[in-house]
C-alpha cells in the first residue's frame, strides 16, 4: 500500500510540473508579446519605419479604416511607404500608449492616443485601438480602429 501513494504521490508531482511548465512558456510568451508591441511603440514615436515594418510578417493582414472596410493584406515595404508619406503630412507624429491589455498567447490590445500637426498648423488627436496577433514574435494582423466619422463626412 505504501508502494501504491508513493507512485500516485510520484505521479501528482510530475503532473503538476508539467502543468507549470506550460503556464511558464505561456506566461513569458505573453511577456515577449507585450514587449514587442513596446518596442514597436518605440520605433513609432522615432519614426523608424523600417524597423517597425520588420517587427510585421512578409506579408500582414490590416483592418484599418484609411484603408476602407475589409481585411487588407500589406508587405513591410508597404507599411513603411504609408507611415514615411504619414510622417511627410505631420511631421510630428506621435502615439502615447494609454494601456496594454494582453489577450491569451497571441494577441496584445493596445489603446493609445494618435496625434500630429499638419504644415498648415492644424493639429489632431485621435484615440486609436489596435488587436495585435503575434506569431513566431511577428506581428501577423493588425487591426486598428478609431472613430473616422469626420473623414467619412467630408467626403
């Protein structure tokens, strides 16, 4: 009998630090995500777009409302073409990080204020959403959503 709880004790604890290991791996997964969107907040507000395009997969999926409704694929030379001829219109452009929300293993949320003054002095502010999915420490999907109501009005 003694033979018997010891294998079961045996058998609890090897049970229990597999279940550990995984929740390890998953909790600095998670980390590594969070950092890498910290990151490329970095690279955003240094305007290092190359950079930045090369923290997205060769070819990455964008929600974006800039770019009409649906799912829009985009390379990384794409990306930094649409952000170098972003800078050009504001030349400060800056995003301020409000809260990085995680979400499971491979997503990161992030809300953050978008702003930036024109030539003509003419200033925005913009509060921005983004769903990050993350893959093999790539950025894979970004989908942003913010309240374009005025751009669509003035159309």
């Amino acid at each position: 009998m003694r033979y018997f709880y010891f294998l079961l004790t045996l058998l609890t604890l090897l049970l229990i630090s597999c279940g550990k290991g995984k929740l390890s791996e998953k909790t600095t997964t998670m980390e590594n995500n969070q950092q890498l969107i910290k990151n490329y907040f970095s690279y955003f507000n240094q305007h290092e777009w190359t950079s930045m395009a090369n923290m997205y997969s060769q070819t990455a999926e964008f929600k974006d409302p800039s770019l009409g409704s649906g799912i829009f694929k985009q390379s990384r030379q794409e990306i930094i073409d649409k952000y170098a001829e972003l800078q050009q219109i504001f030349t400060d452009l800056h995003n301020e990080v409000v809260k990085i929300y995680p979400s499971g293993e491979n997503h990161v949320i992030v809300e953050f204020i978008s702003s930036g003054t024109a030539a003509d002095e003419t200033k925005f502010e913009l509060a921005i959403c983004t769903i990050f999915t993350i893959e093999n420490g790539l950025i894979t999907q970004d989908f942003t959503y913010y309240d374009n109501f005025e751009e669509q009005e003035s159309k």
